[in-house]
C-alpha cells in the first residue's frame, strides 16, 4: 500500500474522530436543525481523491447546474485533478486542498475552513465517502444546506444537514446520484459517466501516435499501474507482460504501457519482461492527454483505477481487472466493456466502510486471472487479424 496515503488515513482519524465527535455535542447543545437551501446562488461540491469518482459526479453536476441555472458552481479537489475539472464547462471555479506533510494538512484544513465561510454557500454536496476533514469542512463552512455519506464505522455522521446512507449494494455511480437527489436535484435513475475533452490534447496525442507508425497494427492500451491509493490492486507485471507477447502474436498489436510518474519502474519491468513493440507513457502524460489516447486505442486493458471509467465514458473497447474491490460497486458502465474479478471469499478487502486499507500480502485474485484468459477476450474485442490468431479457450472469470 501507499504508506503516504495510509499516514494521510491515519491523520484523518486520529484528528478527525475527536473534532466530529467534539462538533456533535455541540451541536446537539445549541439544537441545531436541517434548513432548506432554497434559491441557490453558490453551490460547493467536494471530491479529493479518485479521477474515477469524478467521471461519475460530473454528470451530476450537470444535474445541479441545470436544476439551478443561475447558482455558481464550485469544486473542492486536489491539484492533480484541476485541469480535469477546470475543463468541464459546468464548474466555474476549481478550489485547490492540497494535504502534504504530517501537521501542515491540519493548518491548511482550519486555513481552507475559514475560506469557505466566507464564501457563504447555500449547499454543499459532499461525495467523500469515508474521509471525516470534509465533513468537517462542511460544518465549519456554515452553508444554508449540506449533504453528504453517513458510512458504516467512519463516525463522520451528524455534521451534514441531510445524510445519505453509504449503500455498499449499488454501483457508486448511483450511490453519488442520492447526494445531489437529497438536495432536491433530479438526475435519474441510470448511472452516466462523463469526460472532458481537449482538442490541444488530443492534436499532441495524435502527433505521437502517428510518430509509431502504426498502419494497420491496432494500438492496445495497458495500464499496469493503479495509483497511489493501494497498490494492491495491481494484476502482476508478469500477466501484463504475457498478455502483450500473446496480443502481438496473434494480431500484431503495438503496445502503449501507461502509468504515473511513480509508476516508472512497474512499467520499465512489464516492458523488460514483453518482446511485444511497446511505449512507454509513464509519467509522460498529462489527464486530458491520457482521456485522447484511449478514445484513440483499439482496446484497453486496466487495473481497477481511473482508465477504467474514462475509457467507459468515452465507450472504449475495455477489459477491466479486479481483485480487492469489487466490480458491483466499481465496476465500468460502457456496454464495451469486460470484467475479470475471481469473486474469492476474501474479496473484496477494500471498503469505504475501512478506508480501504488492507494488509493482503497474498493477492490471490488477482494472480487467478490467467493471461490467456484475458488474451482470448482481447482477441474477440481487437480488430481483424494481420497474423493467424492462437487457438485460445476463453475463460473469463465475471462476477454475476
């Protein structure tokens, strides 16, 4: 796991259970009660982590926007995420928290607090599922209105005006769309996923995918990586590595082996691993570049991580691999899509009734899914074959 964002984790409960608690029982003793927002004029939403997240609330948004023409609308995120966000033509203001350190999070949050107060906003919607500083953040912003998840163990109820309760059953597409209904903000019963598009990116990405030369060899994207936000849900840089020796093989493919920065060293070793023709994008890629290089891929292969939902927003041919979380709650929304998920007892570990966290050194549902399994639905999904294709029995390990 990422120690950075288990000690981020860990800060959050140590402070924040004491502070919830704290702001609870002064609430209960000054009988402080749900007030309707009414007009909007100003509208807050906040998500710190997770670009997959994001392609499911902006849909939302739109809701929000279209329901309230005339409010602004105004985003709460990390740095990572702003030109994402900045690029969605229904946000006027992206606003920035960034938690690095160990004690400087905790000043920025009481600094970020007494910012928004003073923006004096009729609603916040808070999309955080398990994270308690931005509940706290909401109570201490003093909206007219603020709504967010009651979820199981966190303790970060009784701050918002209006809870949601966390249900762990539905996808969380639709889990986010009861936030925006407890408001008042009608947006539908079927989930929808949204990206947005850059032209620049997309004339850059162009440029290099023509620099390969590719003729008629389609281009496989396969993301190795899943971020900073466990580790553990990554299939083994050897199953990357056999899946883009079978795809060549069989069709030709040109692999491009996407990541972030950090992610370097994973990619360097499913190349040094594959004799497959291959690229490598890690960390050379901004997120709108990433969004135009999957609307241009013949297939792409991810990891439960972003990619997974871009590519579903953009209805990529798509197969996505599971482990520890489960495709029910996380799972792509593109009718293009495939999924991999062994569905072992174990699985999954990782909640947002834990923060998920987990401690799983032996991912055996993830090392489950075979490369030839995963070869033969990226062979029924890739374009026609320039070689004679492997006879390949297909076994794809869906959940139900």
């Amino acid at each position: 796991m990422s120690f950075a964002i288990e000690v981020k984790k860990l800060a959050d409960r140590a402070a924040g259970v004491p502070l919830v608690l704290g702001l609870r029982s002064l609430d209960r003793l000054l009988s402080r009660r749900p007030r309707d927002a009414g007009p909007l004029r100003r509208v807050l939403c906040v998500k710190l982590w997770g670009i997959g997240n994001l392609t499911m609330i902006l849909p939302l948004v739109k809701a929000v926007h279209q329901r309230h023409p005339g409010a602004r609308i105004e985003f709460l995120t990390l740095p990572a995420n702003r030109a994402f966000l900045a690029a969605c033509p229904w946000i006027d203001e992206v606003l920035l928290f960034s938690p690095a350190g160990a004690v400087r999070p905790l000043l920025a949050l009481a600094a970020l607090a007494l910012r928004l107060r003073r923006r004096r906003y009729d609603l916040i919607l808070d999309f955080e599922q398990f994270l308690r500083s931005t509940a706290l953040l909401a109570r201490l912003a003093r909206p007219r209105l603020s709504v967010g998840f009651r979820t199981a163990g966190q303790l970060r109820h009784g701050l918002y005006d209006l809870e949601v309760p966390h249900d762990c059953g539905r996808h969380m597409a639709l889990v986010f769309g009861d936030i925006v209904r407890a408001a008042g903000v009608p947006c539908g019963d079927a989930p929808a996923l949204f990206v947005p598009r850059s032209a620049a990116a997309g004339a850059r990405v162009a440029r290099l995918v023509e620099d390969w030369g590719l003729g008629r060899r389609p281009l496989v994207v396969l993301h190795a990586g899943s971020g900073d936000n466990f580790p553990g849900r990554r299939w083994p840089a050897e199953s990357f590595a056999r899946l883009a020796d079978l795809l060549a093989e069989a069709r030709g493919a040109f692999v491009a082996f996407t990541g972030t920065a950090a992610e370097r060293r994973l990619v360097a070793r499913c190349r040094a691993l594959s004799s497959a023709p291959s690229a490598d994008l890690a960390g050379r890629l901004d997120l709108l570049e990433l969004i135009e290089l999957l609307a241009r891929a013949d297939l792409v292969v991810s990891n439960d991580t972003a990619p997974v939902h871009l590519g579903s927003a953009l209805a990529a041919p798509l197969i996505a691999i599971y482990g520890p979380n489960t495709p029910r709650l996380y799972g792509p929304l593109s009718a293009a899509a495939r999924v991999f998920y062994s569905a072992l007892a174990c699985s999954p570990c990782i909640t947002n009734s834990n923060a998920k966290t987990s401690f799983c050194r032996a991912p055996l549902c993830l090392r489950s899914i075979r490369p030839a399994h995963v070869a033969a639905a990226a062979l029924a999904m890739l374009p026609g074959p320039p070689h004679a294709a492997p006879v390949l029995r297909a076994a794809v390990l869906e959940e139900p």
